[in-house]
C-alpha cells in the first residue's frame, strides 16, 4: 500500500499538513517495504482546481492507493471513494510523519 501523506517540510519531522490539496510536500509511503519519498507538491499555488490535479497526479504519476490527511475536500473525497483508495483522516494535528510511520508500525526507507 503508496500512502500519499501531506506534509509541512520535507523532512520526518515534519507535521502533517493542515491541509491536503495545499501542502507544500507530500511524503510518499509504500508501507510494505518503508519506502519513503518527499515530493513537492507542483498544485498547491494554483488559484483553482488544486484538488483534481493532485489527485489525479498522486493517483496515475505516483501510483498512490492511499490518501492520509487531517483535512481533506470534498471533491478529492468523493474521487478517491469513485477510484476505490483508501482514505484515512488524522483527528490529531501537529502529528509528525515520524509519529505516524511508528504508530503504522513502518521503519523508513530512504
């Protein structure tokens, strides 16, 4: 499972972002071997449409099959329900990705 997880900063210790569409990175997951990468997200100045693009990017040009998030829109919701990903929603903010990869039980990859 690619979990496509929103972050602050481009680093473990980063927070998850207080929003998904507009975070500055995102940390890409493969729980099953602890891969991990941060990548920029390219969307999130965008003045519209921000959500579709992204998900549409994370889905076919990362290969993501898991959305983690905080917050998340509407429209990215109901797009991953459609695409059948799996959506998991934090209800604590100011986790860190490394606070989640051990909650999840994942040792990093990178």
């Amino acid at each position: 499972m690619k979990i496509a997880i929103p972050i602050d900063n481009k680093n473990i210790r980063s927070t998850v972002s207080d929003t998904f569409a507009r975070s500055n990175f995102f940390a890409l997951l493969d729980k099953e071997n602890g891969d991990l990468q941060m990548v920029e997200n390219p969307f999130k100045d965008m003045n519209k449409g921000v959500g579709v693009k992204l998900f549409e990017w994370l889905v076919v040009t990362q290969n993501v099959d898991a959305l983690l998030a905080f917050e998340m829109g509407y429209k990215v919701q109901q797009m991953a329900n459609d695409a059948n990903l799996q959506i998991i929603i934090v209800n604590e903010q100011n986790k860190t990705l490394e606070e989640l990869m051990n909650f999840m039980g994942v040792e990093p990859n990178f």
